[in-house]
C-alpha cells in the first residue's frame, strides 16, 4: 500500500468503497428516473456514489478509480457524468473511440495525450476530445489528478489504436508521456 492508502484516501478501486452519507431525493420514491442531490462528501467523493474500478478487465491501465456522478441508476440523459482519479504514476488506457467526451481537471494536475499532442491539465482546464482520436490521460505528479469526464450513455466500446497509430504516437514528440 502507498501512502495515500494509508491515510484512507487511494485512486485504486476499495470494494465497498462508498462514502459515508446517503443521496437526497428530490422528486419521486421509485429509484431510476427522479431528480436527486448527491452531497460532496469531501475527498472528491460524493454520498450516496460508490467508488468502482476503472475498468473491469485489468490491461493497459494503472492507479485509476471511477466514479459514476450520473448514468448509472436509471436516468434518462442522453450523457454520464463520472469522476476520474489517478494516483502518482498511474494513468488511463491509451485508447480511441467513436463517441466524443469532454475531461475538465477539478483535482491537481496531469498530462493528456490526444492524437499526438501532449497538454498538461490544470484546475479546471477543460478539453474536447473528438471521435477516435487515440488520448490517454496520465498522473505524473505528486497529487492526486482528478477530473470530470462527460460522455454519451450510449457509447462504444474503446479500442486500442492500430499498429499504424501506434508507431505515429511513439515516434511523434509527444511519445515521451504515452504508457502503452
């Protein structure tokens, strides 16, 4: 266990991990399709929110946890909010997709590759990241980074990207922050 484990805060998935509190209902009993406060419950976790593993296979990926704000009980958006986190060091799969998504940093800072380029993300910087553009975002810091990411309910499933992209992204000038 790293430190941050130690002092009961960890970017990796804690089964159970969910935040002391409950989630208020503002219309309707019925779960699902009803208006609802879910409280900050400090830490960059909010009542009512179980935290999850990033994904549910193990791959190309390291220190992250998901957080699904909306899109995961029944609404009806047409989008999911989640929350991000990535410890020191760890950082997301290097992948591309056909729906968009937007990532705004509300947590430390990190890096994002996307097609190429590498940006560094810091408080509220907010990026649009377009159909299959290969990205990848990455922690190399010594906080915590931590975002929003906004995208379709119904979504694809990502994919790595091909040999082709693979090379253009290792011999461009941004291959230093890529973790294939």
């Amino acid at each position: 266990m790293n430190d941050e484990t130690d002092k009961g805060m960890s970017c990796d998935w804690i089964p159970g991990g969910e935040p002391e509190g409950t989630a208020t209902a503002i219309s309707g009993d019925a779960p699902g399709n009803r208006s609802v406060i879910y409280p900050f419950a400090g830490d960059f976790t909010w009542a009512g929110v179980p935290q999850e593993r990033y994904k549910a296979e193990d791959g190309t990926w390291a220190a992250i946890a998901r957080t699904v704000l909306i899109g995961a009980r029944g609404e009806s958006a047409l989008f999911d909010l989640r929350y991000f986190e990535i410890a020191p060091g760890g950082h997301s799969s290097l992948e591309k997709h056909e729906h968009e998504h937007v990532v705004i940093c509300i947590r430390g800072r990190g890096t994002l590759l996307i097609d190429g380029t590498l940006a560094e993300l810091n408080f509220l910087d907010t990026a649009y990241l377009a159909p299959n553009d290969p990205h990848q975002l990455c922690n190399p810091f010594d906080e915590p980074f931590g975002f929003f990411c906004i995208v379709n309910h119904h979504r694809d499933r990502p994919r790595p990207p091909d040999e082709k992209e693979l090379r253009a992204l290792l011999s461009g000038a941004a291959a230093r922050g890529i973790r294939p």
